[in-house]
C-alpha cells in the first residue's frame, strides 16, 4: 500500500472512531451537568417528545413567592412559581397544577399546567383585606403538594389625645385605623376599652376615612387611664394603647356653656377654671389656648392664671362649630370646650327637592339653603313654604320650619292624585320675609313624553304605493315606557313644488329647476272644506291633495312604549307633496303632541334609470310654472 493511501487509511479509521464514541455518549444521556425535559430524546430513555403527561411520575413540586413578605396597601403581589420535576429531578412539561391559599389570599393563576420550564404561576393579592395576616399558598398535583408563607402586614391603630386630664373633666380621643399606605380603613368595628374613668363608647365603627372618635371622662378618681382600642379578630387582631393622666386638680372652663352659640363677628370670653387640691393654682401659670375656628385675642393664645383663672377672646368670620383646647404646656393637662358661631343676617336662599319626578302620591323632600352675603350657612332662620302652583292635588307636611347648623329647612310634599304636566307643581321657599326661591315639580305616571320616527328604507308593495315605516315611542316624565297608550295619527299636506323631472349627468331623474318653487297648502283652516281666499291658483280645488295616510288612525303602545305604524302614499306624489305627520297622547286631561315635517320621499331605484320613466312621468304633479298663483 502506498503511504498516501495509508495516510487516507487512518483518518477514516479515527473518523470512525470519533463518530462512535459520540453516539455512545449520546445514548448515556449526555453529561451530568444536563436536565433534560421528560420525554425528551435526552431523557436517558429516549421517548417521543409528546408523551402525555400522565405517563410521567410526579416526583417533587418546589413553591417559591417571591417577594414573601407584602405590605397592606392595595397593590401589593406576590408572584408565586411552582416547579415540578419528576423523581430523578427531570423537570415536567404539561402537568396540571392546582394552587390554593387561605386566610383571605387571593389568587390569580397565570399558568395552571407547567411549561417546559416545569414552572407553572400565579399571583397573589391581597384584594382589599387590610388585616395583618399570614397567607398559606399550596400547589398540588395530584398526592405531591408543597406550600409556602407570606406575611401581610402594616395595618395599624393609633390613639390621639391629651397626655393628662383634671378629675372630673372629660377628653376627646380619637383613633385611626390605617393601612400601609396611610390610608384609613372604613366600616370596621373598633372595640374601646380603660383601665379608669369611663368611655362614651365600647365599640364604635369606623368612618370612611378610617376614624372613630370618643370621650374618656375622668371620673371621681385621680391616676392613670390607660385607654387601649382593639380591631379585627382572632390572630388578626391588633390594638394601640394611649395612658392618660387624670390629675387631682380640676381643669376645666368655667364660661361659656357648652353648646353656646355666638353670633358672628362677636367678641366671646373664654374662661378657664384651674384648682388644685380645691384652691385656686397660683397666679402666673402660663396656659396656651388653641381652636378649631375663630380668632384668639391674644394671637399666640397664650395667658396667665390670675386668682386661678385664665380668660381669652375669640371671635370669628365664618359659622360653623369651634372647639377651644386650653392646656399646661408643664403637666400636660388639657380640656376642651366646643360651641357655635352662627350667621344671623339672611342674604339668599336656594331651593332644591331630593326628588323631582314624581309618580301619583308620592312624596319627595324639599330643602332650602340659607346663606349671608359672606356665604356662610344661617342658622335659626324661620322659612316658610307655599305651593305656588299644582295641578296635581299634592300638599306640603308643613308650611314652617327653622334652619339648622347647615343653614337648611324643610318640608315634605306630597304629590297628588293627578297628573300635573311638566313642571307642573311650583313650591316657594321664603325666609326674612321677603328673599323667596322656587322649585318645580313634575307629577306624572303615564304618558308625558313622545317620540316618532323611521329608517331609511321605502318598501314598494306594487307598481302604485310606497309604504315608509314608523315608531312611535310614548314615555313618561322619568323617561320609562309607558304601555297601553293610545296613540292618535294623522298627516295633513304642508304644501307642493311646481316643475319638471329631467335627467341629469349621471343619468338619474332631477327635478328641475334646481331651487323650485314652494306653495303653501291653499287649506289654510285644515278642514277640508274650500272657504273663501283660499284658492289660490284659481283650480277651484284645494291644493295639494291629502296624498298620504297613516296605517292606523291609532296604535297602542306595547311594553317597551313603542308602537308600529306605516305612512302609505302614491309613488306618483313623491317629492312633489310636503305633509306634517303627527301624533297625539292625551293622559289625564294632559296632552302630548310630536310632529315631523318632510317631503313625501321615493325609492332611489324609481329615479337612478333615465330609461325608464320616473313614478308618475316627467310632467310635474301641480305643474311647472314658477308661480304658485298659476294652474299650471
């Protein structure tokens, strides 16, 4: 053999070789770092990579959340992935799994069978629960389950209020319950308990922005009053506590009473009373007042005791109520007093009904807003009510009423038997005499309201007729429909043109001249009747015909207020002939009337073909000439 052909020899030989130990390799399934998919080629059994997945065994199913931890607020999520491998760690493509989580944990599955990943997901949120909690996830296929926690957390309770109180006085306290964010939770249960004094409440329920507010009354003895607010339940309960002093010493206003009202605009003194030990406290105590509205004099709202007491001015611009806060900045001893500026000098009055359509006997509420020229609600104002108009019967509860803090006063009215037409009931509010608004009312069960109309479409049931439908629609003042009305029809002419057709460029009939003539219909009365300056034209007829009626003289409206009903004329009249169709419901002694006014319209497919003539001939219906006062 030649030494080239022994060279060519060994390279196929180590080919071979080569090719061999890789097929070797391949059939031991790779190296083993590898994590092939079940029923994949690489499998280390081969397989058809669509076995289903029931052939496979479940072997382990690993649940991760991520993050674990979530806050209250209402976006939070958690992604949840389970991963699940066979028993020789082989991940698993298309197998069902079933995720579940309790303790209000909401899930969202995104991907319930496995991908070729092994991963199946969803997402869990809290959904609107606020409670601190701890939400257990499980993903299950078949007899394999894993679970895995997350915590929610960050809703909170906190309790404001003074540090100290004197004995025998009482506190405002208040507690918030919040979310992560901040946000105040409504409508749930707060239970309030103290270790002494009393509460004015045991349990109270939050309000939309997340707050309860009580009293802590201090009692006959002194100590500490550790006040402790508790929500939710079970392992989701959580609390706040807040330790008030209650000092031996009485601290508390002396003037005004509580509740006072003080007109606007008007200096108030305000006088505290501080004791101790039933002497007054010695002069030169410095104690600061605050207030929720009004002005103090002094500004800073800091005075000295003298003889045990401390007295400041306050006054203010606009009414509404105030609470004044007096405190020793030293003990942390605090009281409040709460009282009323008012307006007393009426300016406007605006007028409204919590309801406006009315059915028969029913009631509706009306409301007048006092205000003064500086636009502050008027209190203890004497407002008197009037039915002005009614032609419905109804009747007001009372004719009098006094305004309250929000400026307002009012009676009921009570429609009455009949229907009053829209707007058909006025009530007057007047207050000082002679400043008055109005309202109005509409009683009405039945029909008040009237539609008609049609589509776009003629219907030729011959060579002769045109038939166009229609619907009338009956409602009453609320807008609903009203069934069984009576609906009255008719159509009368308006007027005609004069004039010819003639075809145009696109080989379609047109009436020419372009801009026609216009005559008003000659029965001017409408009774059919030829009275005297009526004729016009000198035809010794009345013109236009009656050229079209209406189906029915009248229809009833079904359920849904609707009823059917056609217009039928001569194909000869169209486009010549104007007419006013009309319908009329009449309901207790109330009347409703729609009307629509058209030209009589023919079918584009009578006049899209010069060769053929048009409905009637070329010659127009009243003639052609250009004055109305011609028979020609």
């Amino acid at each position: 053999m030649e030494t080239g052909e022994k060279i060519m020899s060994g390279n196929i030989l180590a080919r071979s070789t080569a090719i061999l130990l890789a097929l070797l390799l391949s059939a031991c399934g790779g190296d083993e770092n590898s994590s092939p998919l079940a029923g994949s080629p690489n499998n280390g059994g081969g397989g058809d990579p669509t076995t289903l997945p029931d052939t496979a065994e479940i072997g382990t199913i690993d649940l991760v959340a991520s993050p674990v931890r979530l806050d209250t607020s209402a976006n939070a999520q958690s992604a949840i992935t389970a991963r699940v491998k066979d028993s020789s760690g082989v991940l698993l493509q298309g197998i069902t799994v079933n995720f579940s989580a309790t303790n209000g944990g909401t899930l969202e599955v995104t991907q319930g069978e496995t991908d070729q990943a092994g991963v199946a997901s969803a997402i869990l949120t809290t959904d609107g629960d606020p409670r601190n909690r701890s939400v257990t996830i499980t993903a299950q296929s078949g007899s394999i389950s894993d679970t895995v926690n997350v915590d929610i957390s960050g809703t909170s309770l906190a309790i404001s209020g003074p540090a100290s109180i004197s004995l025998g006085s009482s506190a405002s306290l208040r507690v918030t319950l919040s979310d992560a964010d901040g946000n105040g939770i409504p409508n749930e249960t707060v239970n309030l308990e103290t270790s002494l004094g009393t509460l004015s409440a045991s349990t109270l329920t939050t309000s939309s922005n997340g707050l309860v507010d009580f009293q802590l009354n201090s009692g006959t003895n002194g100590g500490t009053a550790t006040v402790t607010a508790t929500a939710y339940s079970g392992s989701n309960t959580i609390s706040a506590t807040r330790d008030i002093v209650i000092a031996g010493d009485s601290f508390g206003f002396s003037s005004p009473a509580p509740g006072t009202e003080v007109d606007l605009n008007t200096q108030q003194e305000v006088t505290l009373e501080w004791r101790v030990n039933g002497n007054p406290v010695a002069d030169g105590k410095q104690i600061q007042f605050t207030a929720t509205r009004g002005t103090l004099t002094p500004a800073n709202g800091v005075v000295t005791t003298s003889g045990g007491e401390a007295s400041i001015d306050i006054s203010s611009t606009n009414a509404g109520i105030s609470t004044i806060t007096a405190s020793d900045p030293n003990s942390g001893l605090a009281a409040d007093l709460t009282f009323e500026f008012v307006a007393t000098t009426p300016d406007e009055i605006n007028l409204q009904a919590t309801k406006t359509q009315l059915d028969l006997s029913e009631t509706t509420e009306i409301v007048a807003v006092i205000r003064d020229a500086d636009n502050n609600l008027v209190k203890n104002q004497n407002v008197s009510f009037s039915i002005l108009e009614d032609g419905s019967g109804g009747s007001l509860t009372s004719s009098r009423d006094i305004t309250d803090s929000q400026g307002k006063a009012s009676t009921i009215y009570q429609a009455g038997a009949n229907t009053s037409g829209r707007d058909g009931v006025e009530i007057q509010a007047t207050v000082a005499g002679s400043i008055s608004d109005t309202v109005t009312l509409t009683v009405a069960r039945q029909a008040l309201r009237l539609a008609i109309g049609t589509g776009n479409e003629i219907i030729e049931p011959d060579t002769v007729r045109y038939i166009k439908d229609y619907v009338a629609i009956v409602t009453d003042a609320n807008g609903a429909p009203v069934e069984n009305a009576n609906i009255e029809l008719s159509v009368l002419p308006t007027g005609y043109i004069k004039g010819n057709y003639v075809p145009s460029i696109d080989d379609t009939w047109v009436i020419s001249p372009g801009n026609p003539v216009f005559c008003d219909a000659e029965d001017v009365n409408r009774n059919g009747q030829l009275d005297a300056g009526e004729d016009t034209n000198g035809s010794l007829a009345l013109e236009p015909t009656n050229s079209a009626t209406t189906s029915a003289s009248s229809v009833i409206s079904a359920a849904d207020g609707s009823a059917d009903f056609s217009l039928i004329y001569p194909q000869s009249h169209c486009n010549w002939v104007r007419v006013e169709l009309t319908a009329t419901v009449r309901v207790g002694g109330s009347e409703s009337v729609e009307s629509s006014e058209f030209f009589l319209s023919c079918a584009s497919s009578d006049l899209n073909n010069t060769d053929i003539s048009p409905p009637g001939g070329t010659e127009g219906l009243y003639g052609s000439d250009q004055s109305c006062n011609v028979n020609n």
